[in-house]
C-alpha cells in the first residue's frame, strides 16, 4: 500500500534534493564548523551536515524553534529524508546553532545567493547589465546597485532575525 522506501515520497523535483546537494558540496571545516572530525573516544556527535541541513531546511521553511525543528525530524517525510532518518533533540539542535552561529549565516547567505542564480525561490527572472526599458519597467523589476545592496542587507537582517529567533525560541 505505500512505498517501501523513504526515497519514494521524495519527488525529484523537491527543493530539499536542492538543500541535500547544497550542504553536501560545501567545505564544512573550511567554513568554521565544530565537530567535523570526531574525536577518537565516545559516541560520536551528529556530523555538521546533518544539523545544517536541519537549519536550512528551517530556514526555507521558517520554522524558528529548535523544538519545532526536532519535531519536524521526527513526523515530517522531508526532514526525514534529509537527515536520514536521524531525529537529534532540541538542545542538540539549539546548541549547533550556538557553536556554530557565524558559520550557519554564511551558508545561509550563500544558500539564498545560489537559489536565487539557479531560479529555485523564484520565478522571475532578473538582469543587471544598466537597461532600461520604458515598456517592463516597473519599480519592482529596475534594479540599481544601491536597490541590490539593500536587498542583500535585507537577507542579511533576515538570517539574523531568524538565528535570534531561534535563540529566543530555544530557551
């Protein structure tokens, strides 16, 4: 009656295949995350990969508290498949994100830098190249340097309202 394996739920098509391909391409120890390398006695932690892709997909998602993120691991079939099936619990969550704030930022910028290039979060198209044109050009669709600047610092306000979020949330 229903599939035997958690891939099957999983269109190809779904933007956690596009979190999973992002997070496993990246230079974790490269960007400052703990943990990388586990040491050589007692059981080892979650591996960052997995927690970050835990954050990004709350991220796209909003899903602000780190319980509401264990939660998610738990019951939702995307976050299962994204963590293979592993459900850290919320303080595990809450304290990756408090050793690793600065690093989860960059990849989150990155993250929405990358999908935006690739068209993910977004159906419009955009280009810079200095035109104007008088018959498309709207304010929502002229874009200037100083209009990308705030833009970006829009995203930067963003991560940071959702990372203090979490901290809030994670008390």
């Amino acid at each position: 009656m229903f599939p035997a394996q958690l891939e099957d739920y999983v269109a190809e098509d779904n933007p956690v295949r596009v979190i999973d391909f992002f997070v496993d391409r990246l230079d974790l120890r490269g960007l400052g995350f703990s943990a990388v390398d586990p040491k050589e006695t007692g059981r080892p932690a979650y591996h960052p990969a997995v927690m970050l892709k835990i954050y990004v997909y709350g991220y796209i998602n909003r899903v602000q508290s780190s319980r509401r993120l264990e939660r998610e691991c738990q019951r939702n079939v995307e976050a299962m498949w994204l963590t293979g099936c592993l459900a850290p619990d919320f303080k595990t969550i809450a304290d990756f994100r408090k050793d690793n704030g600065t690093a989860i930022r960059k990849v989150c910028r990155e993250f929405i830098v990358v999908c935006g290039r690739a068209g993910v979060l977004t159906a419009t198209a955009v280009a810079i190249d200095g035109s104007k044109f008088k018959a498309v050009n709207s304010r929502d669709r002229n874009f200037t340097e100083a209009k990308v600047a705030k833009r970006l610092e829009q995203i930067e306000a963003s991560i940071e309202r959702y990372l203090s979020q979490l901290e809030i949330a994670g008390r």
